[in-house]
C-alpha cells in the first residue's frame, strides 16, 4: 500500500528488484524466512483498508497476495520495477492528459483467472460504492489512501475495461507523473472469486467489476462522481455492495477494533495470490492489537518473472524489542532479519553537521560532505557472529499529530500557526538525532522525504537551532505570552481567539510507553527543549497502540493536543502531493486537519488548471505546473506551507527525525538475488528500501 500510516512501524525485511532486470533464475524454493513482528501483528486482511487498520503491517501482508498495478521496486529507490507490475510502464495518455489507457501484462492468479482490466475496474468500482458508503455510514472507517476530490476515485469520470485494456477519463488535465505515480499506482486488481455475494458463488457473481457509468455529484464541497442509475449501474453497484459486505465481515468487520477470528481469516476465499506467495495459514496471536499472524507459502502458479526461493514465509511475534534482541543473541527462531536499538551497533553519523546542505538533499553519502555513514558494526558479538548490519531508509517524514478535531484539551492553543510553529522550532533534531537516535536519522521541517527528493527545498532542514529557538520566543513574546516563566502566561490579551489574559502556555503530549525505551527519552528531550521557551509539557503515557488510536484519533472523546505517534511513508504512491492525508477530509487525515491554502497547495501539483475552489483564496497563489521548474515550485509551496521553517508555515504537525533511518540485522547465510542497491543508499544495503515494499521472493534461504 502506499503512503501508508506508519505508525509502529513493522520490523521485517524489505527488498525489491530493478527496472528492466532480466529474470533471476534459480533452482526452486528451498527453506524457510522468519522474520520478527514485535509490538504489531496483523489486524486486517482486506486490503480496503479503514484509517485504523491502514499500516505498514497490515500493508506489508497483504501485499503478498495482492499486489498493485504498478510497484515500486527499482533497488533503493522510488521508480517503478516494470518487470513485476500488473500492467505495461508504457501508458497512453490522449493529448489533453484527461485520459489514460492502461495494457495489463496478463499475469495469472494462483486459482487460474487472469489479471486482466476487469480486475483493476472491480478495484475501481468498489472505491466508487465505498467513497460513497463512507460519507453515509460513520460506522464504516474510511479507505485509509482514499483522497477526497482527486484521484481515484473521485476525479475519474469514466473507466471501462475490455480484456486486457483499461481506459481512465479524469474530470480535469492532470499532471501525469503525478497520476502515474499515485493515481494509477493506488490500483489493486482484485480476482473475480472475490466479486461474490457468498462464498463459493461464481466468480464474478456478484458484478462489482462490470462497467459502468459514473455521474457528477457534489459530496462536502468537492466534486465526485459516483456510479450512476442505470439499471446496469444499479446491478454494478449492488454487486459492490454485496461484495463488500462479504469480504469486511471475513476481514473481521469494520470499525476501528475488527474482531479477528482463526476461521474467517483461514477462509479459502483469502488464499488467491497473484505475488511469489500464497497465504498458507492464519494464526491468532495475542499483542496490543488482538491480531495474528499469517504463514505464506511459494505460489507454484505464479506467472511473474521472480519466483519464490523460501518454501515458507513465517512471522514471530515479540512482545518487546528487548525480546527481539534476546532471540537474536540467542539464535532462537531462526530470523532471517532484525531490529536491535541504535545504541547497540556504531554510531550511524547520518548527516551529522552536513558541510554540503544542498547535496545533502539529493544523495546521503560521504562524497558529498553528508558523513553518510549507511550501515554500522554490531556491538553484541553473538549478534554480530550472525548477523550483518545494513541501514533501513525512509520516503516518507516522521511527525506526531496535532490534534484539530474541536476537543483538544487546549484547542484554543492549538488553533494558532504562530503557537504550532514554537513547538517545532523549539525542538533540538540534531540534538535527538544524537541522543536518541545514535546518529540514525535525519531532520524533519515539512511532508517532503529527506534523501533524493527533487523537489525538496535544499537547506530548509538544516537551519541553525539556536536561530530557531530565538524565532520561537519571538513568536510568542510578539503575541503578547510573558516567557519568563514556564508556563509562560498571556499577559493582556492578544495572544489568538479564545485565549484569555492569564492562559496557560501548557500542552499535553499523549504517546505510546515502554520502559526505558528510547521514545521516553525523546518525549523527555522534547519536554526540557519546549520548557526553555516557556511552553509546558503534560506528559500523558499509554501502553498499547489500541489505547492510543482511541485517545487521539477518534474525534470524538476528549483527546490530546499533541499525539506522538505515526509518520507517513509515501507508498501507495511516491509523488509527494500528499492528497491521501493531508487534504481535507482525506482517509488519512487523521487530526482531522483542514486548510483552503493546504488543499490548494496539493491541487496544485496534480491538476494543470487551477481549479474554481482555489481562485482567490488568501495564502495561495497559482503556479504553472506545466513545467518541471514550475511543479517544482508548486511542490516547495506545499512544503512550506506545511512546514515550520516559512514565514507563511501552517504546521499543522509536529515534526521529529526521521527515525526510520534504522539499523537492520540481516542473517549471513542469506543471499540477496535481486538486484544491486542504487548507489545513494550504499552499495552495502541491498535488503533495504525506502517505500517499505516487502518482496521475501529475492531472498535465498
């Protein structure tokens, strides 16, 4: 899935293969992949996923069976591989770049039907029933890449499938890196064994994945088109209904705890894969979560150009890290890879006092003054008699939410941009990155990644902190709060609609708690950086992610001001328009974030006509994205806007390094047969990739 919700992120090994690589041949698979899950499991297996089940998890098992039209798997970094995608790379667009013809390849599922148009339409047709079902039903989570007015489903006005064509209309001329990057990518053809109303009916049954007609309607204030009334569109539509009613409740339900049970899960109707593996079986396993744990095996009817090497891909779940590590001191289990913290190989130095910020941007290495040091030596011999240390990357950011849903505990607070800048200014990331982080990390400011970003506005992360902790006080003393003192007070007034002359500068920060773990520390860190602006932390700990979600998240209890927990990884879909969660209403929108300007920002670097909605809206200007200079330009707009570093800054998050910059264990008996890592990310880091696709199938045992 793509830009997914990290959350915890899953602990587990991550590898894909290059554009244009020829087929790795190899004798059949052999053996068995174990790899830890520690603290996260698997909650849902359908891959609509709701906002509370839209993870890297989650994601990364599905993915197994399902893949997308178009993956990104090109080595380390974020192009796509043509060789395993669904569908030809070589779209046609016609000459206004409303409408795309999309060739799939042909591949076969493991029953014997064919991935063919019909199956990326059924994967249309049901995002139309289920953006439309989401706005009726509160009851029922919203598609967590579901980005309301753009995109799929939203902006497609028409789609037809006729064996192996798929056509898209869009409502408007879209930028077409964008919609082949995020558009297109988001679709997961679906088999016809799953358009059924019951188990065991006909496949294609039910009439999800028929054509159909779509009309215009006006949903929240943004333009969508729906399926319409035909009596063909009624039959698509209830097939849609009927399918998604089946396939929710096997998944466990819908809501934001899905009931997960052995039978539903072991149910044959989820053992159709198009990927190198096959979901064997499903085992319940208790965690924070209530979730479980699949075990897959080699698909012996897939048609894709890498096959399995492991006979076996089985999960183990750890309760801590601490547990993690102790299995791979010990060797228990087998695991083919690992998390181990930071402090316990040498120190990373990432970007440690860059002497090329510019650079730094594009390519983290050495060359280039970044003092990239990509992979360490482990400090635990008995690790490190089995296992080498290669480095994890990220295309994605790292944040906690800023809660916006009208309930915070000081909303009044948390409503001002000058306030929220503070907080982010105030930070020391440097200083994390050091203490925390053990040099595995690189500063956050915006939504942009921090390694080989086109579009990143070079230095932005790197501005001085002590510079930035004298904008912070000048923000609030400018705004009328005494600083003398922490809290620091609003002394007469002025300080922003509904904060009172003698309001408290107090904060709560909610995140998730484990004793002596390195998140203890950061909070800690963060809490002493806020104090010496004025700005007061109340430290609120849970112990379960479950807790967390409903503390935060759920729009409707008293919640948090800040909410420590989450980042986003741009996977389903590398562009860096950030429609999916940071546009109103979006099915990641998790703290219920809103603005004109954002939503105007992200319209922008996708569509090449300025829409109605944006014409004179305050804090927005209009740039050409017709060319590469001006997408540029447009992309750095929403950055800053985004961000915490401009003048016109809404940072409507809190941003923190980008931790994903981890240390992983990877067994020395493993052999990687896909290709070799692209140069940026070091030679040495193979088994790495930074959208966090889980290919096992180029891993030898």
């Amino acid at each position: 899935m793509a830009g997914v919700l990290s959350g915890i992120a899953m602990v587990g090994l991550i590898g894909t293969a290059n554009s244009g690589a020829t087929v790795r041949a190899h004798s059949g698979p052999s053996g068995t992949l174990t790899f830890p899950e520690t603290n996260t499991d698997m909650t849902y297996i359908y891959p609509f996923f709701p906002l509370s089940q839209f993870n890297t998890t989650n994601a990364g098992f599905t993915s197994q069976d399902e893949r997308p039209l178009f993956y990104f798997a090109a080595g380390n970094s974020t192009t796509f591989d043509c060789k395993i995608s669904l569908a030809s790379c070589n779209v046609k667009w016609n000459g206004t770049h409303t409408t795309v013809t999309v060739t799939m390849n042909g591949e076969k599922w493991s029953n014997g039907e064919t991935v063919n148009a019909a199956s990326a339409l059924f994967f249309i047709n049901m995002m139309k029933y289920t953006s439309t079902v989401y706005q009726k039903d509160s009851a029922v989570g919203t598609y967590g890449a579901y980005a309301p007015g753009v995109g799929i489903p939203d902006q497609v006005t028409a789609a037809s499938a006729s064996g192996n064509k798929l056509s898209i209309t869009f409502s408007a001329a879209v930028n077409t890196t964008w919609a082949f990057d995020n558009a297109l990518q988001v679709i997961l053809p679906m088999p016809s064994s799953w358009d059924v109303a019951k188990v065991g009916a006909k496949a294609g049954s039910a009439g999800c994945e028929g054509n159909a007609t779509y009309v215009s309607s006006t949903a929240n204030g943004y333009k969508q088109y729906p399926i319409g009334t035909t009596t063909a569109d009624k039959k698509v539509e209830a097939g849609c209904a009927a399918s998604y009613k089946l396939m929710t409740g096997l998944a466990g339900g819908i809501g934001s705890n899905p009931t997960i049970t052995k039978s539903n899960y072991n149910n044959s109707i989820w053992k159709v894969s198009d990927g190198p593996y096959v979901l064997s079986s499903f085992t319940l396993q208790p965690s924070d979560v209530g979730g479980g744990l699949p075990t897959f095996v080699a698909n012996s009817k897939y048609s894709g150009p890498d096959k399995a090497q492991a006979k076996t891909l089985k999960f183990q779940y750890f309760d801590s890290t601490t547990a993690e590590v102790d299995a791979l001191e010990a060797g228990t289990y087998g695991l083919a890879t690992g998390g181990v913290p930071a402090e316990d190989v040498t120190n990373g130095n990432l970007i440690a006092n860059p002497t090329n910020p510019s650079a730094c941007s594009t390519h983290y290495t050495e060359a280039n003054g970044c003092n990239g040091a990509w992979a360490g030596t482990n400090k635990i011999s008995s690790i490190g008699s089995k296992y080498n240390v290669e480095m994890e990357s990220n295309w994605g950011t790292s944040f906690a939410y800023m809660d916006f849903w009208g309930n915070a505990d000081h909303q009044a607070l948390m409503n001002q941009a000058y306030i929220r800048r503070a907080l982010n200014l105030s930070i020391d990331q440097s200083g994390l990155i050091t203490t925390v982080l053990d040099g595995y990390g690189a500063p956050d400011c915006n939504l942009l990644p921090q390694i080989a970003d086109t579009y990143q506005n070079d230095v932005t992360c790197f501005t001085n902190h002590s510079a930035n902790v004298t904008l912070a006080k000048s923000l609030l003393t400018s705004h009328n709060w005494d600083i003398s003192s922490t809290p620091a007070t609003c002394k007469t007034g002025g300080c922003g609609t509904g904060i009172p002359a003698g309001a408290k500068l107090n904060i709560d920060m909610d995140y998730p708690y484990s004793a002596g773990s390195d998140l203890v520390t950061e909070v800690s860190d963060i809490s002493a950086d806020w104090a010496a602006v004025g700005i007061n932390m109340i430290q609120h700990a849970d112990t379960t992610s479950t807790e967390i979600d409903t503390a935060c998240f759920s729009g409707t209890a008293s919640t948090y001001d800040v909410c420590l927990y989450g980042g986003w990884v741009y996977n389903p879909g590398v562009f860096v328009s950030g429609e999916q969660f940071a546009l109103t209403n979006s099915g990641s929108d998790a703290n219920n974030w809103g603005n004109p300007v954002t939503d105007c920002d992200i319209y922008n670097t996708i569509d090449l006509v300025e829409p109605a909605s944006c014409v004179g809206v305050a804090g927005f200007t209009w740039v050409n994205p017709n060319t590469s200079a001006g997408l540029k330009t447009a992309v750095g707009n929403y950055a800053d806007a985004t961000g915490f570093t401009a003048s016109n800054s809404l940072a409507p998050f809190l941003y923190l390094p980008n931790s994903f910059y981890a240390p992983l264990e990877v067994g020395k008996s493993l052999k990687w047969t896909g290709p070799p890592a692209a140069q940026n990310f070091g030679a040495q880091n193979a088994f790495a990739n930074p959208v966090l696709n889980f290919l096992p199938e180029f891993i030898k045992p």
